[in-house]
C-alpha cells in the first residue's frame, strides 16, 4: 500500500482529489472502515468521511470476513471492540453465523456478558465459546503473576538440596579458588555451592474479593473471577468471591469455574456497597489475618453511612480493607472519588491493580 492510498483511508472520500481513487484490496479495506466509522455522528458533522467507494452494502457477517482478510489480528481486535463497544452492533456476538466468524478476545467476552440475556439457548452455547477461549488466555496470564508473587525468593544460606535453579555461581567459584588450573585456564570444580529458598506463610488466612457487577465493572469482574480461581487452593489461603448489585450473591462455589461463574453473572443494575461489606464481614473468621477487596467504581447507590461505618469497623478490628476501582490488564480507574476518599479517610487502602499487583500485595502481606 503506498503512502497516498494509507492517507486516503485515515482522511476519507474528500481527500481523493489530491490521493487519487483508490482500488483493489485498498477499496475494500475503505468500504469495511466507512460501514464501521461511517455510523459517527461527529465523523458526519466534521465531514471527515462522507461514505465509502465499496459497490454492494454490507452486512455484519460480510464485514466481518472482509476485516479478517484485509487487516492485521491488532486492527481486527480494534474493529470489534469498535463494533460492539463504541457502536452496539450486538449482532457480533448475538447472531449465529456471525458467531461462527468471530475470533474469542476480550472485548467479545465483555461483549457476551452484556448481551448473553438477549440469545436464545442455542445462541448461548455458541457464545460460551467466545467465554472459555478467553478465560483460558486469561488464566495462563494471571496464573504466571500468581505463582511470581507466591514463589519465594532465594536466601544467602546454604544448602545440601542440589537444584539447579538455586546453583550458587559465585559461591562456587570462591569456594573452589583453590583449584584454579592455570595450565587449563579453569576451574576445577569440586565443592559446588546450592543456596535455599525461602517460602512465603499462607496459613490460616482469608481473602475476600467483594465485586461490583454493574455494566461499568465488567472488566473487572471478568479479572476477579479469574484471579480467584488461580489463587483458590493456594495452602492456607481461603478465598471468597462475593458479586453485588442491588443484592449479594455468593459465588464462592464456583470459583473453580470461571467460566460457569461468568456465565452466571447478572451485569447491570443498581449499587449497594454497604450491603455487600456488611456481608463480607460477616464472613471475617480472624480479623487480623483476612484481606477484603472490594472492587468497585465506588457509586453507591443509596447513602454511604452504612458502607463508611462497616468499613471503619473491619480496619478497627485488624482487618486489611483494599478499595480497587480497576483490577483488569489496564487498570484505569473510573470512579466515585468522593465516596473512596471517606474510605480511605477511615483506613482503607484505595487504589487500582492490575491481577498481578493483587496477587504481589496478598503476597507480601501474607509473608
């Protein structure tokens, strides 16, 4: 593609008098852009697109085909996530044949989620598809961060265990000085050095995670139910998944099924955070040894005495109470900074995190 072709598609139909017309592939790749783009208001009123050169009209699933032929997996993913975010065309991920097309990433995990109460059965079993890829992605991911923060690190002692990951390089060649061969210019090794490791404590200790479900948090709803799943099983680790709107479910069951577990969850709705914290604090065993994170943009959706009260109550007591407003790959928060700073005025901890960060902070504080 020359350097004029690429202008014209970034700058539309009025710049071909000084591009040129375009053709072939470059036209298509115009019309598959134009059926997107070409539905935003503010694009029409600034005039910077004003329709495509493709000759027949397309329909989702031809688009569909056309993206996936014409442009890089990025620019793929960046189309849909147009299409079903930006847009609501909700055909993506609510048609069958359209289904049949789609390659699973997140944006269309989130995309199901939204819209998995609108398909009919057969539509769902389809979807579920999209939902088990992508978990499973994610679970590989998260998974690594978890077993990073969990493994301990190497010590300075010795050790008579000979493992090779814990080989002591420097310590050998001190210890073997001695033997130095100048003849063979080397080292005769004989009293290879093994240091130890260390070993984060995990005993008797809780993790509550208490997640918003409304629309805006499904990113992070998607990341919690992951993040339980890879830390559920970890020794001396307990762990809870708590989903709220209006109501509390408790989802802890099926925290070894994400996908199940997403499958169920109900996005939308009002907000009752006080509710859910006065719940999850009625699960506390040992105050001193439980983390509660509550995960949410922080919009109550009734007065906040209730939620300041609980929470102040927990970190009295000796409980860690983290306030995330974001835990997902990006971690840019969206919220309520007035109700997270009462949080944080009574002992909070608020901020936003990636899983991976998650996992480090119940790490260190579990060590």
């Amino acid at each position: 593609m020359t350097g004029l072709e690429r202008w014209r598609l970034i700058l539309g139909q009025p710049a071909e008098r000084h591009t040129g017309v375009l053709s072939g592939d470059a036209a298509r790749q115009d019309a598959a852009l134009e059926w997107l783009y070409g539905r935003d208001p503010e694009l029409r009123d600034r005039d910077v697109r004003r329709g495509g050169s493709g000759d027949s009209v397309l329909t989702t699933v031809t688009w569909l085909d056309d993206v996936h032929r014409l442009f890089p997996k990025e620019t793929v993913e960046r189309l849909e996530r147009d299409a079903v975010e930006r847009y609501d065309i909700t055909e993506v991920v609510t048609d069958p044949s359209v289904l049949e097309r789609v390659e699973p990433n997140p944006a269309l995990l989130r995309a199901v989620l939204r819209t998995k109460h609108l398909m009919n059965p057969d539509v769902l079993a389809m979807a579920r598809r999209i939902v088990a890829a992508v978990v499973r992605q994610l679970l590989e991911k998260v998974a690594k961060d978890v077993r990073r923060s969990f493994t301990g690190a190497r010590s300075r002692h010795p050790s008579n265990l000979k493992v090779l990951r814990d080989f002591d390089f420097r310590g050998t060649i001190r210890a073997n000085l001695g033997r130095y061969q100048p003849e063979h210019r080397r080292i005769a090794i004989a009293k290879p050095r093994f240091t130890s490791r260390t070993r984060r404590h995990v005993d008797r200790w809780q993790l509550v995670l208490v997640v918003d479900q409304s629309g805006s948090m499904t990113g992070s709803v998607i990341h919690s139910a992951v993040t339980a799943a890879c830390l559920w099983g970890l020794p001396g680790l307990k762990t809870h998944l708590i989903a709220f709107d209006t109501s509390v479910v408790d989802l802890t069951s099926d925290v070894t099924d994400p996908v199940e577990l997403l499958m169920k969850v109900q996005l939308g709705g009002g907000t009752d955070i006080g509710q859910a914290m006065a719940y999850a604090a009625g699960l506390v065993e040992n105050p001193r040894r439980t983390i509660i994170a509550l995960i949410t943009d922080f919009y109550e959706g009734g007065g906040d005495h209730r939620l300041v009260r609980t929470v102040r109550e927990l970190v009295e007591q000796g409980t860690r109470v983290l306030g995330l407003a974001a835990l997902d790959e990006e971690a840019n928060p969206s919220y309520d900074r007035a109700t997270a700073q009462r949080l944080a005025d009574v002992g909070a901890h608020v901020g936003a995190m990636t899983p991976g960060q998650l996992a480090e902070f119940v790490a260190e504080r579990l060590g």
